[in-house]
C-alpha cells in the first residue's frame, strides 16, 4: 500500500511540473507575432522555388536573415502572384510585401516604407544589333522603346528622369498588355524596338541565353533603391527591420546575397539622383 501511494504521489507530481511547462511554453508563444508575409512566386532572383523546392531568392533570404535579427516576431514566409500581394497587403491578409519595389509618393501615402532599402535595382538597356552602342538614359532619345507597363515601377522612374533631365526627354509608351520580360527581348531582338530599358534583376540574361538571342546589355544607366513594403499597423515593427537591414549591411550580408543571387554586389554602385 505505502509504495502504490509513492506511486501516485510521483505521477501527480510529474503531471502537475508538466501542466507548468506546457504552460510556460504556450505563454511564450503567445508573446510572439507571426508576420505574413507574400512573396512573388517565380521572379528569380528575387523570388523563386529550386529545384528542390525551397523558396529562396534575394530578397527571401535577406527576410530569413531579418528574421533572426528581430526578437519577438516570426516570419511567415509565401508566395503568391503579384496581384495577390498588394490586394493582401491592402485587405490586412499581409503585413509585408516584397518584390524589388520603388519608392514613390502614392506607396508612401498607402504603406509604410522601411528608411533602409534592401538593395538597389541596376536599370540597363538592352538593344538590338543596329543600337549596341547605346550606353546612357540619353542614348535612348527619339528611339522606338518596347512599352513600358502603365501601373509599373519603371514607368514611374522613366518619367522622373524626364521631369529631372527636360532636356534628354524620353519618348515614353505605355501598354496594359502585361507582356513578360522574354517577349519583350524577343521583340528587341527581332527588330520591332530599338531597344528596353529595365531593371536587371528580372532574368534577362537567362532569357537571352537560352533563346540565343543577339542582344547587347549596358552597363548599370540608373541605379534604384529597392524595399520592402508593410500595412500601415505595422510601425514597431518597420523599426525592427530598419535596424535589421542597417546591421545586415553593415556586417555584409546583404553584400554576399547580392553576390550570390545577382553575382555581383548590387549595393556598390552610386544610387541615381533624380528629383522625387
């Protein structure tokens, strides 16, 4: 009788310390915010699966590595189409999106915009055999461009650079067709335009070697700072990713992912100066 009482004094006293880890554990959890956060699903490299399947790419991994930086909040990492991820981040479904964005006066007024960028977008020109040489924003005045998307970020920077440089204006068209990068070479390539100008980091060079394309890349004609993009609520924790981003940079981090997913170091160059 004495040890079947010693028996269940110990499983009492085991299940009662039990109860307080798990209570411990639970409280614990509760103390940190699950962020979500969307983004694109294939814009190698800033997005995209291997082939492994494991989503990984510029930015996802400079989120994983803010994600370790900042206590009290754990990243919820998806990927999404582009149009899901502004309608998310709109209806609160998001607290952060990532896609290589610009900085403009209509996202400042809607989200919140860390003050640290996350890397910069390298804006080159790529041009067909009859215009190789062509080797600055100026180069490109009175030549037949591939449209540019209406509602895109690089509409946005073009037209800057003709409200800061009147005298180098650019013949700007403008299309909702939604073409994809690939059939906006292939039209350079074919000689339909004289040349596109957009941001490097959206697979041309793949595409120009797998469809053999005779195309000529310039060096960097403007350099944008690019960031990420969080709902209004989100104020704590823009101040968390600021200091995030500013220790990455500094340590060189975000220099060895640009290395890594663009194969040079993006954050070396000079950011353009045009008038916002």
């Amino acid at each position: 009788m004495k040890k079947l009482i010693a028996l269940l004094l110990i499983s009492v006293l085991i299940l009662a310390l039990t109860g307080c880890s798990g209570k411990s554990s639970g409280s614990g959890k509760r103390n940190v915010k699950t962020v979500q956060i969307a983004v694109p699903t294939a814009e190698k490299p800033l997005s995209y699966t291997d082939e492994n399947g494991k989503l990984t790419g510029y930015e996802v991994e400079i989120l994983k590595a803010v994600d370790k930086k900042i206590k009290g909040y754990t990243f919820n990492i998806q990927s999404v189409s582009s149009n899901a991820q502004q309608v998310g981040l709109d209806t609160g479904k998001y607290d952060l999106i990532a896609e290589g964005f610009f900085k403009n006066p209509v996202r400042e007024k809607k989200y919140l915009i860390p003050d640290e960028n996350d890397g910069a977008s390298l804006i080159r020109i790529y041009s067909n055999k009859k215009n190789k040489n062509l080797n600055s924003v100026e180069d490109l005045r009175g030549l037949n461009l591939v449209p540019t998307d209406a509602n895109g970020g690089m509409y946005y920077i073009l037209t800057l650079f003709n409200k800061s440089y009147p005298e180098n204006k650019l013949k700007i068209k403008t299309t909702d067709s939604g073409l994809s990068t690939a059939d906006k070479l292939k039209s350079v390539d074919s000689g339909k335009y004289d040349a596109l100008i957009l941001p490097s980091n959206l697979g041309q060079a793949d595409v120009i070697k797998k469809e053999k394309l005779n195309i000529t890349t310039s060096e960097p004609v403007l350099v944008i700072p690019t960031y990420f993009l969080l709902s209004k609520k989100n104020t704590k924790l823009k101040k968390e990713i600021d200091n995030a981003l500013k220790e990455l940079k500094e340590d060189g981090t975000l220099s060895k992912l640009s290395v890594k997913y663009y194969g040079e170091d993006n954050l070396k160059y000079k950011i353009t100066d045009l008038d916002y």
